[in-house]
C-alpha cells in the first residue's frame, strides 16, 4: 500500500479556507482534518504556509491526437497540464477522425491511456449523422458531448434544429450535459465574406467577422430548445458582454443552461492584436476591453460556473499567416491556474472561487464527482500545493507544449506550484516533472 500525509497546509475549498492535514492511502483521500498521525506512512510533505488545492479538471482541451500530431500530442498535453496543476483533462472529440461513435471513443481511450501524464475523461461529437450513437457513446465511456453550432477546427457540421432536439430531449432523458460552441454557422460565413471582400488583413478584423451577435443567436436556439425538453447544454468559451446578458435571460426562462469563460478573454482584449497578431486568433474571439471587464465581473458575481483552457495548439506556420488564414487557437492547459491563481492573489478574484471554477463545477457537471474535483474522503488523491509567496516566470524554456506558442511568455505571476499529487503519485516535485506517467481513462460517476 502506498502513503502520503500532506501537513499543515491550508486546504482551499469553496467552502473555506482550513488548516488541515491530508492523508492519501493508495491514491485515495482516506483522512481528512487537523493533527494527522505520520505512523506509518511512507512520505511526509510539510505544506506549512502553502495553499493545498484539489487537482484542475480542466473541461477544455484538444489535444490532437488522433491524426492531428503535427499539431501537438497527447504525451506533451499531458505532461504541460500535469506541471500547470491539471491532473484531469476532459479531452474534445474534434481530432482526426472524430469521435462519432462509440467504436472510436474506445479505440481513442486505449490509444491516449498510454502516453497519459493525467487522468482523462472523452466527450463525443454530435450532429445530424450521428444521433444514434448517442446511448452507446454513454455505455462506453462518455461523460458529455460536444456540439458545434459554428465553423471550428475540424469542419464539424452544426445540427438543423431538428436534430438539436433530439439531442437535448435526449439530455434530459440521460441527465447527460451538453457543451456548444455557440456561435451561428450562417451569420459567422455572412460577416466573414463581408469583411474579406474589403481586402483588408489587420487581426482585429476577426472581431467584426464573428461578432457577438453571433454569440447570442446561437445561445438564444440552445436556450429556448433545452428549455422545452428539458434538457441540460453547456456554454464554452463564453466571450461577450451579449453572450453573458443572453444566459442570464435564458436563466430566467427556465432553462438549464451553466457557462464557461476562458483566462484569454479575461486578460487579453482588443490592444493585444498589436503584439500578438494572428497568435491570439481564438473562436470565438478575444474583444474589447468592455467584454473582458463585463466577463471578469461575472467570474466575481458567479455567472459562470466553470473556466477551462480552451487549450487549442498549432504550428508556427499555421499561426503565422493573414488572419483569414490562420489557425484558431493556442496552446493554454499549462497555464490555466497560474493565471487564476495570480488574479486570486492579487485580490481580483476571490482565492476559493479557483476550486469551485476549475475543480469542483467541471467535475459535478460532467459525472466525476466526488471522484475528482474536490478533497473529501473517497475522493482521488489529487492535490497541488502552491506557495503564494513565490513566483511564476512564464518562459518558453518553463512550457511543456511541442510549439511554445504563448502570448503569456514573459508573464510573472504571484504564486508557485511547489508539487502536484496525481492519485497519491508526486508528478512534480519542487516545481520540477518527476517523469511519472500514471494517467488513466476516466469514466462516468454513477451516482445515486
């Protein structure tokens, strides 16, 4: 049997802050509380005066493989979210091919499971073609799906309206939450064609071409569908002051709708296209400093429910084009935390939304609560233990990506990730990979 006592740290929960000791039996959570025996377990850490928080469950990431390895890959994904405090991933069915069925989402699980620094849950791909796999991808190991109401990597058709019903009766039937990039097909052509006929290439162009009224067209059709069938739909990467207005408005009719925002459109806005160009092309895009503001207020009031990376990779030369021609998305699953944790630190944001956000809220909505996302015994064993005192200099030589393609490099962040415990494992130690790779595939919570 392997140990771990984790000592006088304080525990960081939604609930509070709490001087407490951990104790770890076989990668489980078997103690939890003040003056915790040190008898017999094989490692002791001191944690005093560090934050001991439950490992990220980052929702949000594409980590390219299968078929996508040129890209990025499975092995560096991993091993940058293990460093950056994530030690579950819950993994985008948009690679090559697509998780469409359940066939592929096992072949997918086997493929991912040995090249794993971090535990990892699969969602599927839904659209008209494939509606029907919907149960079968539940009993193989789905724990959610993934609709794309707009144009993204990967070419992933939206569903009519017919179909989007069918999937969100069939929500409500499996209490199987869905997520949606949510942004309409048409409107997104209609604006792109517009702006690319006046031959212009400055970045900033990619706000008008996805603009947020396509943002809440799209939410406004999930809402009022989930609405009727009861259904339960998930907003990724949430990017406007409109988008935020039209949930809260859906909220009100009845619908189950929950959000997620990312950290780019939290600190980057309109002014960093400048610098950064096509780098920070993202869909839906970074905007203006009055969305970033709007969205930052709504991460304090409890708008959103959780925050993921959106962790999108590509290569140097599909970055580096006109923006009409460049990849959307960059890498970010190894600095998700450090950027939330510097905003608690600095008093933006207060320090127990970070488990609440980034742990327990993805964990709850896609079926792997209790057994990840919090600190209670039974839970995983999954602890990072940060020291507030300390910094974090974002170096291209400090990411773990294939391409270090970041517009934080050269960010110094308040807070340190000192050690990451992945099921009882230490993955880092003092900051540094130890070069254990014990991930495993992660299926549904059942609970009663």
């Amino acid at each position: 049997m392997s140990s771990l006592l984790v000592k006088n740290g304080y525990i960081v929960l939604p609930t509070g802050i709490h001087k407490w000791d951990i104790k770890v039996l076989d990668g489980i959570v078997v103690e939890i509380g003040k003056s915790i025996s040190p008898s017999g377990v094989e490692e002791v850490i001191d944690a005093s005066n560090y934050y001991v928080l439950p490992g990220v469950v980052d929702e949000h990431v594409h980590m390219r493989e299968p078929g996508l390895e040129y890209k990025d890959d499975f092995e560096h994904g991993t091993r940058a979210a293990i460093k950056g405090g994530v030690t579950t991933v819950i993994e985008h069915p948009n690679t090559l091919p697509p998780v469409e069925d359940s066939k592929r989402l096992i072949a997918k699980a086997k493929f991912l499971e040995t090249k794993a620094y971090v535990d990892f849950a699969l969602l599927g791909v839904l659209h008209d073609a494939n509606i029907s796999e919907f149960e079968d991808m539940i009993e193989t190991g789905a724990v959610g799906f993934k609709v794309f109401m707009g144009p993204t990597t990967g070419d992933i058709p939206p569903p009519s309206e017919s179909t989007l019903y069918e999937i969100m009766e069939k929500s409500a039937k499996t209490n199987i939450r869905v997520m949606f990039h949510a942004e309409d097909q048409r409107l997104v052509e209609y604006f792109t064609e517009k702006f690319r006929k006046t031959g212009r290439t400055d970045p900033e162009l990619h706000i008008e071409a996805r603009p947020p009224l396509a943002e809440v067209h799209s939410i406004v059709k999930i809402a009022s569908i989930a609405k009727h069938t009861s259904g339960h739909a998930h907003v990724v990467h949430v990017s406007s002051l409109d988008a935020i207005e039209a949930i809260k408005l859906a909220r009100e009719w009845g619908a189950d709708i929950t959000a997620e925002t990312c950290p780019h459109y939290l600190l980057l806005d309109i002014n960093d296209y400048k610098r950064h160009g096509a780098l920070i092309k993202v869909n839906p895009p970074i905007r203006g400093g009055v969305h970033r503001e709007a969205l930052l207020r709504s991460v304090v009031s409890g708008i959103f429910e959780t925050i993921g990376s959106d962790h999108a990779p590509h290569t140097p030369e599909e970055k580096n084009r006109v923006i009409w021609e460049a990849a959307a998305g960059f890498p970010g699953v190894q600095t998700l935390l450090p950027l939330m944790l510097d905003l608690a630190l600095r008093g933006v944001i207060p320090l127990t939304h970070i488990p609440r956000l980034l742990a327990e809220n993805p964990a709850k909505l896609f079926n792997l609560w209790p057994y990840k996302g919090t600190l209670m015994p039974g839970s995983s064993g999954d602890l990072v233990i940060i020291d507030p005192n300390n910094y974090t200099k974002i170096t291209s030589e400090w990411l773990e990506y294939k391409y270090k393609l970041s517009p934080y490099i050269g960010f110094k962040l308040r807070g340190r990730i000192k050690h990451v415990i992945l099921r009882g494992h230490i993955a880092v130690r003092d900051g540094e990979l130890t070069g254990k790779k014990v991930g495993a595939f992660l299926k549904r919570v059942l609970r009663r």
